[in-house]
C-alpha cells in the first residue's frame, strides 16, 4: 500500500505495493457479507486490509458524521461479527498489521480472525472460498495470474470501486 498514493511506508519498496491505502466504510463491509451470500463456512480474504487509521477525515453522509479511516481490517472482523465466517487479513505493512491483530484482540475474534503480516503476491490463498480487493486497477492486474492459479472454484472475489 502507498500512504498517500505516493510515498511507501517507511522500509517497505513501493514496488511491493498494489494500491494506495485507502478506508473501506463501514456499509461496504456490511453490504459485502450479503452481497456475495457469504455464510460460517467462508473463508474470506481481505488483501491489504490496512484501513488507513492514521488519517481520520469524515463525511457527512444523510445527516450523520460517518469516520471514513477509523478501523483497521474492517472487512474481515465486519464480517466475522455478521455471519460467522472466518477472516484473514493480509497487510504488508508491518505497523498496519500489528494494529489489525491489535484490533482483532479488542474484538475478541482472534479464534476467527488472523492477520498475516506479508505480501499479498506470496500469500497462500488456496483456502479461500472470498476474496475482498479494494485495490486500482494495475494491483488487482498484478494478482489475477495469481488468483486464477490459488483459488478454488466457485471462490468469490468481491471488489470494491474498480
């Protein structure tokens, strides 16, 4: 990830990167788990699953202040909450990581959730029956050889924006 679409986290080569750190809202994660029919027996993947926590801006969304980057792994731990499901988040910042387990440790989810500290590009994902990407263009690029290679058919691969 790239904190600010331009610069890497301090150690880590950009060319590591798929995508710029970017806050998946709440609904998303929410809408997701229904969205793809997802259930206790899913194991849901969330590559590069750093929301962003250092920056906090809001929006204003039917009258309500909604904070935009004030979790981390929201996606996995959202839907953990909701169906059941176990999650793994995939973060290749080491910072970002140590937070979401943090989080996941806070959520009491650490017998369904685990965070994996890595590069989505070496991450083992043959046990994946989701996927989440929120990631441009060139990144979900970079994966696809790999997603068509690892994943299970009838895994679901859910993205946002892209």
């Amino acid at each position: 990830m790239i904190r600010d679409a331009h610069l890497a986290p301090a150690g880590l080569d950009s060319s590591d990167h798929l995508g710029p750190i970017s806050a998946s809202p709440q609904y998303v994660a929410e809408a997701l788990v229904y969205f793809a029919n997802l259930n206790t027996d899913d194991i849901l993947f969330d590559l590069g699953c750093n929301d962003g926590e250092d920056c906090k801006p809001k929006r204003i969304v039917l009258g309500h202040m909604i904070p935009l980057y004030d979790a981390t792994c929201r996606v996995v731990t959202t839907a953990s909450r909701l169906v059941g499901l176990k999650g793994v988040g995939v973060e290749i910042d080491s910072k970002a990581a140590a937070k979401a387990q943090h989080t996941v440790i806070q959520e009491h989810l650490q017998d369904r959730v685990s965070i994996i500290c890595g590069n989505a590009l070496e991450s083992d994902l043959s046990t994946a029956t989701a996927v989440f990407l929120y990631l441009l263009p060139k990144g979900m690029s970079r994966l696809l050889q790999k997603l068509q290679a690892e994943l299970q058919p009838g895994c679901k691969v859910i993205t946002y924006m892209f």
